[in-house]
C-alpha cells in the first residue's frame, strides 16, 4: 500500500510537472540585453520583446545591464533560475569571443548559457564622423600607416564584434589602431559623430539612423557581400582587404538546465516572430538578416564561431584583464 502510494505520489508530482510546462509561461519574461540602450543587440531585443508579449500572452521585460563587455548582464541570466522566465539577448562576444579574451571568467558560456533561437545575422559597418578626411578604407589605411597608433576607434566594449571586426581588420590590413571600448554603441556614438574618436565598425542597425540622419558616413561593409540596406557603400575586401568577413549575429539565451520544452516553445516563438512579413521587413532596413532555426543549428554555429575568434584573439596576442 505504501508503495502504491509513493507511486501515486510520484505520478501525480510528474503531471503537474508536465502541466506547469504546458501553462509556461504563466506569468512575465525578462530578456537582459547586456549593453546599454541604443545598440543593435537593444534594438532587436526591443523588437522581439514586443511581439513575444502578443504571443505568449504575458509582459516582456527588456533590461539593459551593461558592463565588462556584456559579461555582467550575461552573468546575471546563468546566475537566474533555469525556468525560462529569464533570458539573455545573446551576441557573438558573450557567447563565442569572451572565454578565450578574458583572463578570469565568472561563467563559461559553452557550459553555462543554452541556446534557444539564432535571431539574426548582422553586417557591420565601418564609420566614420560626416566630416572625416577620411575617404575610403585606402584613405584609412594609408593614414594608419603614417602614423601607427594615432587613429582610433570606438568598440561596444572588448569582445564585441565591433572591436573584433576592427581586430581582424587590423592583422589583415597590416596597421595599428589605438582601440577605445565603451559600454554599449550607444555611449560611444556621440564621441564618435563629434569626433572623439574616429572611427567604429558598429552593426548595421546602430548604424542606419546616424547615416541617415547624415551624422556619419560609411566607408564599408564587414560582409562578403554589400548589403541592401547601404547599396552603395563597398565591402571591406572590395575596399583595399581582399578576404576580410566579420559578421555580427544575436540569439535568445536561456540558463543551462532549462527544460527542453521550455527551450522548444521559446524557439518556436522566436522563429515565428522573426520570419513575419513585418520583422523581415524592419531586418532588411537595419542591414540584418533573420536567421532562426532549431536549437542544435544555434548552438552549432556558436560552436564554430568560437574556434574561429579564439583564434583571431590568439593570432593578435589580445588580452583583457
């Protein structure tokens, strides 16, 4: 009798399991993008967030918590409980660049984050303020060549693929670059349009408002191939670097631990968020691509992409402490 009960236990304890599941979400979600406001891992999160909140049925919380190159908001997703209730706007720094650059770690995102939805891939943009001398990415490298160190450019913060598009960009063109890192795009743009500083490689979303509003020009793209949103402008290999490709990407991001049918309800979502004729749409005019796809597809390709700038970190000899 005891044992039929502790069966019955047993049972009744894996259903409601199973139904809390079937009910997720039953209550709000909190997607921490970690960057400040204005970047384009902000911008999609916003975007996302919105229509995530009309399917599902629940509040979507944006929450920026920026610092130590997305390590800090990143930090705070694994440290949450693996429920699915709080997930992070994962980028290619937090999620492939970060282990190998820093010295000491606080997670380890192979480990620690489980990848839910590959969002959108994104071109990067190499800008300069509207009234830079310089011309083109020959004007630039010249320049560079000239005066080693003196040129500088804006990053989101070390590991971001705004600093290592320019990391790669520097191995490959030959020049030295002083690099000065901000907490997010969105702080550095105003020190970038006045000058400050005198170049950014920043993605193609943070970008397209500031090159409309005719506060910066763009001298390339970071992709293989030019992008709709800037017809015009050329690629880096087109430009004076023969070879060179850094793309930017953002997913969604749960703790490790999460359940799988957390994770596959996330996704589906996702997915059919980002393939809507209106998202396509606000991708395309941003210069970014939606990607979507199973979890395995994420996580593969985070898979790749962290051999790859583990090496581009090794190559250059980058370190932060």
């Amino acid at each position: 009798m005891i044992r039929f009960l502790a069966a019955m236990a047993a049972g009744l304890a894996l259903c409601a399991g199973a139904q809390a599941q079937d009910r997720f979400p039953s209550k709000g979600l909190r997607i921490v993008v970690p960057f400040a406001p204005g970047g384009s891992t902000d911008i999609f999160a916003r975007l996302l967030g919105e229509r995530l909140a009309a399917a599902v049925g629940q509040p979507v919380v944006i929450e920026n918590r920026a610092g130590a190159s997305g390590n800090i908001g990143a930090e705070a997703v694994v440290r949450s409980a693996p429920d699915g209730y709080t997930l992070l706007m994962a980028t290619t720094g937090v999620m492939a660049i970060n282990n190998s650059l820093f010295k000491a770690m606080p997670f380890d995102a192979a480990k620690d984050l489980e990848p839910v939805a590959y969002v959108a891939s994104i071109t990067n943009v190499l800008i300069v303020p509207a009234d830079s001398p310089l011309k083109g990415v020959g004007d630039l490298i010249a320049t560079a060549k000239q005066s080693p160190g003196r040129l500088s450019f804006a990053s989101s913060g070390a590991g971001a693929s705004t600093h290592m598009s320019a990391e790669l960009f520097k191995m490959m063109a030959g020049v030295d670059l002083l690099h000065v890192p901000y907490k997010g795009s969105g702080p550095a743009m105003p020190d970038l349009i006045s000058g400050r500083v005198n170049m950014m490689f920043e993605n193609m979303p943070g970008a397209v408002p500031h090159l409309k509003a005719g506060k910066l020009k763009a001298l390339a793209v970071t992709g293989l191939k030019r992008t709709p949103a800037l017809p015009d402008v050329p690629t880096v290999a087109e430009a004076g670097v023969p070879g060179y490709e850094s793309l930017s990407w953002s997913g969604i991001a749960a703790p490790a631990a999460t359940p799988r049918d957390v994770v596959a309800r996330l996704n589906r979502e996702v997915n059919a968020i980002i393939n809507g004729a209106d998202m396509r749409q606000k991708f395309a005019e941003q210069g970014a691509e939606p990607v979507g796809g199973p979890p395995e597809a994420f996580a593969e390709h985070v898979r790749r992409e962290r051999e790859k700038w583990a090496e581009v970190v090794r190559k250059a000899k980058i370190v932060v402490n």
